[in-house]
C-alpha cells in the first residue's frame, strides 16, 4: 500500500473531513464563548466533535427537532451550540 492510494482511500478522507469539523465547531464554540482555555488543537478538536455529537444525537431527541446530518449548517449550528455547552463545562471542572 503506497501513500498515493491511502491519500484517496475514502476512509482517510470522511477522517479528515471529521478532523476539519471537530476544529471548526470547537473554535467556534470557544469564540462564541471567549474565556482563557488553555486547550491546544487536539483538545479543541475533539471537544468540537463531541460537541457536534452531542448536539446533533440529543438536540433531536430532547427537543424533537428534525435530525441533521452534521455537516448541515443546521448541523454545525447544533454542533457549536452542543461544544459551547461543553466549553462551559470544561471551565467549571478546570476551573479556567
């Protein structure tokens, strides 16, 4: 398995997507909510992923909204708010 077909392997690619999504949400989440966090990449990316997790498998089912893929912008406007909720979270535990 050479570098050229793991690059276009669909698999690398829907992680990849992820990856972009997670950091996206996250750093959404944490201007929404400025503070001083002192989380690097790879703390912010996966907070942004669970956030989106959170808010697009819970929001539907607490509120009874429609379900969105999360790559929607209804789906990203769920994720940040489910990745805002996590940020808060994660000042009151670290106590930033």
């Amino acid at each position: 398995m050479n570098i050229n077909s793991i690059l276009h392997h669909p698999l690398f690619n829907q992680i990849v997507l992820w990856v972009v999504l997670g950091l996206g949400v996250g750093v959404a989440a944490k201007l929404v909510i400025p503070g001083s966090e002192a989380m690097g990449w790879i703390r912010t990316i996966l907070l942004g992923l669970a956030g989106s997790f959170l808010g697009n498998f819970l929001a539907p089912r607490v509120f009874h909204w429609p379900t969105y893929t999360a790559f929607s912008w209804q789906g990203i406007l769920i994720g940040i708010a489910g990745a805002v909720v996590l940020v808060l979270i994660n000042r009151v535990v670290t106590r930033s």
